[in-house]
C-alpha cells in the first residue's frame, strides 16, 4: 500500500505490469489522479556495463561487478513491489472538436 500525497490515505496500487490500471489509479478518498514515481535505482543500471569491462582485469573485479548487478536488480524488484506514488502532472486532453448536441436542430 502506498500512500496518497494529497491526503495521506493508504492507496492500494496494482502490480507494477498491468499499465492500464496505472492509468486509472485515483485515490479512492480525495479522488486525486495518481501515477507510480520512477524508481530510483534505475540510475545505477548504466553502471553495470563498465563493471563488467573491469570484471576482465581479475576475479575481484568479475566478483564485483556480479555483486553490483545482483544488487541492482534486487533494488529495482524490491521498488517495483512496493511503488511510491505522485500526483498525476499532466491533466486530461481538451477534445479538440466540440459536438453541440444540446442545440435544436434546424
């Protein structure tokens, strides 16, 4: 359970895969649309590649740079299991054609 910013209300979020329930997630107290922050171990993902390079000079280095990668998929699976939420920033799309329907035909 994560915890709504708006109200501070625990929001029950879906599993981190199914994207349409995301897209629908609103608080079920305030009604404030909500989306899943980004995790925060993605940044060390880009790291993993030049460890791996070093892994070539010795087994220390092949031994670390297993570590860090195990590491950081574990941090990524861990925040994906249990995601923090934000307000939704972009608001709903302005339908670019309006339908008169209420006005009497002629």
């Amino acid at each position: 359970m994560a915890k709504c910013p708006a109200c501070n209300h625990d929001v029950r979020t879906p599993l981190f895969l199914n994207l349409d329930a995301w897209r629908h997630l609103v608080c079920p107290h305030c009604q404030a649309r909500l989306e899943m922050k980004p995790p925060r171990s993605i940044v060390l993902g880009p790291l993993i590649a030049p460890f791996f390079v070093f892994a070539r000079e010795g087994r220390v280095f092949e031994i670390i740079a297993f570590v860090f990668m195990f590491v950081t998929v574990f941090l990524l699976l861990l925040e994906s299991l249990r995601p923090k939420v934000q307000l939704r920033k972009k608001s709903l799309p302005e339908p670019s054609i309006r339908l008169n329907i209420d006005d009497p035909s002629n």
